[in-house]
C-alpha cells in the first residue's frame, strides 16, 4: 500500500516469520488455464497461478563451470540468460522455462530448488495497456518492470505451503530485485510519532490504523478552538494535524494509507486484527468461519443486526451476506489497482451469498476446517461452527467465498479496508432489487457486472466517493477537499458503547509543516504529522501540565524508494539503473532527511521478514566513478537525456531527496527537473506509467514477504504451467 506520509506509520516489531499472518502482492487475474503441480522430494506443495512477465531487460551470464565444495560457494548470482541460477546461504534455485537447462554447473551439496513454466502469452496482458490501465502498483509493478524469470519465482512462492521452501524462494527474489534495481530501496523506516501524553490507550499496526474510539484522553486535556466551523479538540475529540487528501472515500478505489485509515473507522471487513494482534485475525462482520481442505473454499457466518448508516440522508441499510458478496465483486469490477488482491487470489464470480440453512445442509454432506485461536476443528453442522467459535448471537447468511488456488495469507487480506462491506441497496438504489433478483439473492453474483461498470464513471463510485456509507464506529459526517474531514461517531454501530473514547476525529488538512506544528503546539492537535527534521520543534513541550511525546523507537516493516519507468529510455536499461543506484547520497537522505529514521535496505523485503538476506547481493553505496563506469559500460550519453524527479506536494521530506538527487545526478550529465504534484494527481500519474522517476512508501496490504517482492516485482506474466522440484 503506497504510503502518503507518516502520520499513520506507527510500528511494532512484528511476528516476523509468519507465513500465515497476512501478505501482500502485485499480481494478475488468473488463467483458465491448468496449473500443473509439481513431484517434489520434500513437503513444498503445489505451483502456480495467474502472474509474471518478462520487460525488456537485458541479462548476462556468468561464466562458472568449476567444481567447488559447498563450503567454497558464496551465495550469489551464478547464472543470468535463458536460465537462472542464484545460490542462496542454504539451497540453489533455478529458474527458466520448461526444458531449459543452465549452462553453468549446479553446486553439490545444497538443497536445489527448481522452477520450470511456460507462459501462457496470449493471456499475459501487454505492459503498455496495463499503464494506459492505470494499473501500475496494481496489477503490475509500479516500475512497469517484466521478467517471466522473476515473475515465476514470485508465483512459485505464492503456491508453496512448505514456509522454508518459501523463504528460500524468497531470497531469490531479493537478490534479483537488488541486480535489476527497478525500484532504488532508500532505506526501511523507523516510527516517527508525535503527540501529547494526554491521549491514551495508543498502539501499533503495522497494516491497519488505530481505531480512535479504542483510544481515550485525560479528561483534564485542554478544549481549544479549531478554527473550522464551530468544532473544538476537546477530551471527546481526536485532533489530528496532517496534510494531503485520501484517494478516495470509496474503499474500493483508494490504494493508500489515507484513504485505507478513514475506511478502518467508517467500515467493517469480515475480519480484522485487534489492536496490536499480528499472528491471528478476529471477527468483526464474520462471526465464524470455515475452510475445505484443499483451502480453495471459505464459508463466513454474517454477523446479524449490522446497519450501514447513511447520514446524508439519516437512513441505515441492513446488512447481509449479499452485500458482502456484492461488495467483492464490486472491486474486481471497477477494477482500481487495488483490485489486484481480488483478481489474483479470489474468485468472486463463483463465490456466493447462501442462507443458514444451505450451509447447514451443505455442511452434513461437506464437512468443513474451522481453525481459530490456535484449535482446529471438523464441522459438520452450523452449530457446531457457532459453538467452535463462541457465538450465540443473530446471524445473517452465510458467504461463500471462492479461491482459484490456496493462499495461506487470504485471511490477512481480508482484513484490508478496501474490503469493508458497503450496502448494495444504497449503491444500486431503484435498481437494487432489479439487480438482486438477476443474482438469484447472491447466489450468481457474476450477474451485477451488468448493473456496475470499470473505472471512476461508475455511478456507484461517484455515489460513495462523494457520499461514503459504511457500518464501523465513526461516519464521514462533514468534509472540504484539502481542508479537514470530521468524524462523527455512529449511533447505529453494531457494536456502539455509550462512552466511546473518542466521539468525534477531525483530521485538519495543512501542506505546511510549521503551520501543523503551531497547531499542535497550542493544543489545537492531538497528534500531528512532521517531517523529520522538525522533531527538535516539538521535543519537550509543555501545555497545562501535560507533555510531548516523540517516539522514533521502533524499525517498522514499511520502505521508501524510487521508482524507474522501466518501460523509458534510458531506464530500460538495468545497467542504467545499477549506475544511477551508485549515484545516491544514501547516508546524506538518512541523516539530513529522515534525521537518521532510515536504515539502509538493499532489497524488496524489509528486515527481519523471510527472504531478507545481506549475503550475494549489491550493497549499493555514494560512488559516481562508479556510476560513471556503469554509464559508459551501457553506452549511454547522460547529457542526451531529461529526467523528471517527482514527488507529492507537502512531502518535504520527499522534496529534499528529489533535490538532492537533482544535484548529483545533474553531475553526471542528466538535465533532471524536479515536480511536485498533489496526491491524487500523483498517484493518478504513477499509476498510469507518466513518469520518468518517483519517490513513494510502501506499507504493507498484509504480513507476508509475497506482499514486498509482488509490488515491487511482478510483472503481470500469466503462466500456462508452473511446477516445482526440490531435491
């Protein structure tokens, strides 16, 4: 998830090698083609799914046919041509297409991991049509970067169940993504959170916002004026001073971290993580739930008596297992880039909405795996599935939800806020019962395609963009475009307390640093977003007794990077790219930008997440003869080429390190410009491959190393078959 700054990112360490927490990834719709499975000599599973492709990169290949002992073998890069082969601490992975063999000796002594595929050409779409798409950092990477190699490493790890087969899958897509450099990693991120000691009850995660009504202030904090309408930061008032705009209020089109913190306060997910919790979801509007055994199939028990409330118009709209099911398909179907979690691991036309009484029929034929809090469990009735999971309360049907391939992290997605479940009736008004009888009650959920359309002039779209409904503790009660948003806490709350901790958010929109921190000084803010070099500004502050806190405490699993239009010249050209890599003040960015908040990362997976690894790989440092050498190596003429650095507005950070860069790479010859633009016209932008470099954040969809190398990496190659041998 494109992070839009640093008001959000507040880390914990994290249950770093959990496969099965949450993951992220960049991938396409699934082929209908077979996917072959492969015979290994180890538990490693099954292959692949629909991803990958292959950008004009050049590759070499390295030349060594010595016998060495596995002592003598350094983890590395041995062989880059028709075929891959890249040594890991602990195995030899190799990759190529079918029959394909290396020219290069396979080292003895280490486990070999093999990937074999073909590519199924006429369903890989064409990278040129995936930017006039807008799907950069959707159903492609943002770099619009190809390689059938690295697509079917990533694709490889997606379908292994065995977690180390992963990881070692996964430390060769690190080292790759270090020698193409598609992307520049900066550095990973350390927490960078500023507030008065008055609020309490604060926590961190890495994938999901706080949500305000769990957190609580002194009631002895001060009561001052905003300045917006008549609205005060009192104790029931959560304040927070920051600056840009969310994509959108519509979840199903907004790919960032605004957008996805105010749909975790005005929405519901059929699941979610509590608190701080990373190893295991928990309700929220499923109550139970249950798995086949190959995990191709998931049922979700629908919380009952939930109502989405529409304040627009003071009405609320019951919600149902056909909302959900409604409200899935509905984000394949505008087709955002956020829609790749979607189109890549679910199928939503076949999933469906059934009664209580078509699962409980389904389940005495079609016993099913309930997993939760750590006990497993065969259920064959409905209410067994209740009794397993501790609920007696009112239900509302039974979603159905179908997966093309297992995906061990498919809960942690669900969990996203783009997710949240939205009325149908409220979206589709005078047609919704029109629509609702064509799906036979959301048993044929396919059918809505007719009543929904793809992109932004999708009437629903426009509805909740401008009108957003939803079911969680807050509703969108007052906003200006770049100005504030106010929220109010909703009445009609499934869950609704009488002392919420907060009754009211109000985020106050400002570009201007020093104007945030005034703010936030005269108690005006509870919480406020500063670039890093201003933490001195707000470092022992007093107001009525009570003080600022500033943590910078925690390395969260979150990266800043640049990105190359890999699909222009001269960034088609990975020589180019490892050349301008060598041209980056690194320690000046993390020193002078991010007041030493960044530590140096050299790869697509942030530490100590699976795969990370500091063995065979390209530890880039400041070096312009360097550059220079690799320049002249690719034959190019910087003085021939203008390179457009971009950022968005009110990111001072992000316009230091565009400046920064400006100066050196104006060194060596390129005639750079640097342009800021504001948020949703620079994602708008970025996503549509109208660049030439970016800088941006990633923070993880969901708590899995498939969620860094998939962004950053795979290139929408759709594979006819993917199998994997270990021996």
């Amino acid at each position: 998830m494109k992070a839009k700054a640093a008001i959000a990112l507040l880390v914990v360490f994290l249950v770093a090698f959990s496969v099965v927490a949450s993951g992220c990834i960049g991938g396409g719709k699934s082929s209908p083609t077979t996917i072959s499975q492969a015979t290994t000599s180890s538990p490693s599973g099954q292959t692949t799914s629909p991803t990958g492709t292959s950008t004009g990169t050049t590759t070499s290949s390295a030349t060594s046919t010595q016998t060495q002992t596995p002592a003598e073998i350094k983890p590395g890069i041995l062989e880059m041509g028709k075929v891959y082969v890249i040594v890991t601490d602990k195995s030899v992975v190799v990759v190529g297409p079918k029959g394909a063999s290396p020219s290069v000796s396979i080292p003895s002594g280490k486990k070999v991991i093999k990937v074999e595929y073909e590519v199924d050409t006429a369903n890989t779409p064409d990278v040129k049509t995936l930017m006039e798409q807008g799907q950069g950092f959707g159903a492609i990477d943002p770099a619009f970067f190809r390689d059938e190699h690295v697509d079917a490493l990533i694709i490889a790890a997606r379908r292994q169940t065995d977690p180390t087969i992963r990881t070692e899958l996964f430390k060769a897509v690190y080292m790759l993504g270090n020698k193409f450099v598609p992307e520049i990693i900066l550095g990973q991120n350390r927490q960078l959170r500023v507030y008065w000691n008055w609020v309490k009850g604060r926590y961190y995660h890495p994938t999901l916002a706080e949500r305000y009504d769990l957190l609580s202030e002194d009631q002895n904090a001060p009561s001052v004026k905003i300045g917006i309408k008549d609205y005060k930061n009192d104790p029931e008032t959560y304040t927070i001073a920051t600056f840009g705009w969310p994509e959108s209020f519509d979840p199903a089109m907004t790919y960032e971290t605004f957008g996805w913190e105010i749909w975790h306060e005005i929405g519901d997910t059929l699941v979610t993580y509590w608190k701080e919790n990373t190893e295991q979801v928990s309700p929220d509007l499923a109550v139970a739930w249950a798995h086949n055994k190959d995990g191709t199939e998931w049922y979700f028990l629908i919380r009952g008596g939930v109502k989405a409330y529409d304040p627009w118009n003071d009405k609320t709209y019951p919600i149902d297992a056909t909302d959900v099911a409604f409200t899935f398909l509905r984000v394949e179907r505008l087709g955002h880039s956020v829609s790749w979690m979607v189109d890549a691991f679910m199928d939503v036309n076949h999933s469906a909405a059934l009664t209580e009484d078509e699962f409980d029929q389904y389940l005495k034929e079609h016993p099913l795996i309930a997993e939760f809090n750590g006990k497993s469990t065969e259920v064959k009735s409905l209410d067994e599935l209740k009794q397993f999971f501790g609920y007696s309360g009112d239900t509302a049907g039974v979603f159905k939800l179908v997966l093309p391939a297992p995906y061990a992290p498919v809960l942690g997605i669900l969990a996203d806020p783009f997710l949240s479940v939205v009325p149908m009736e409220y979206l589709l008004g005078d047609k919704y019962q029109e629509a609702l009888q064509a799906s036979d009650n959301g048993h044929n959920p396919s059918a809505w395609w007719n009543y929904l359309s793809e992109g932004k002039s999708d009437p629903t779209h426009q509805l909740m963009h401008n009108k957003p409904v939803g079911t969680g503790p807050f509703y969108v009660a007052d906003y200006q475009k770049d100005a504030y948003i106010v929220l109010e806490y909703n009445p009609h709350y499934w869950n609704a307390t009488a002392n919420p901790g907060h009754k009211r958010v109000i985020y106050v929109i400002n570009s201007d640093a020093m104007a945030r921190i005034n703010l936030f000084k005269t108690g005006t803010a509870d919480v406020v977003a500063i670039p890093p070099e201003k933490m001195d500004t707000v470092k022992g502050l007093e107001l009525q007794g009570f003080k600022s806190i500033v943590q910078t405490d925690i390395l969260q699993p979150i990266l800043t990077f640049l990105v190359f239009n890999t699909q222009r010249e001269p960034f088609n050209d990975p020589l180019v790219r490892e050349a301008l890599a060598y041209a980056v003040p690194y320690d000046q960015i993390s020193k002078i930008v991010y007041q030493g908040l960044l530590e140096r990362n050299y790869g697509p997976i942030p530490k100590p997440w699976p795969g990370y690894t500091e063995e065979g790989i390209i530890k880039y440092s400041y070096n312009l003869a360097k550059a220079q050498q690799l320049l002249q190596q690719a034959g190019v003429d910087p003085t021939k080429y203008k390179i457009e650095l971009i950022y968005n507005e009110g990111n001072s950070a992000r316009e230091k390190i565009m400046t920064l860069l400006q100066n050196v790479w104006s060194q060596l010859g390129f005639q750079v410009t640097v342009n800021s633009y504001n948020w949703p016209t620079y994602l708008d932008k970025t996503e549509h491959g109208e660049y030439d470099v970016y800088v941006v954040g990633w923070v993880p969809d969901y708590l899995d190393s498939d969620n860094w190398v998939g962004p950053f990496l795979y290139g929408a190659t759709e594979f006819k078959s993917l199998e994997v041998t270990v021996s």
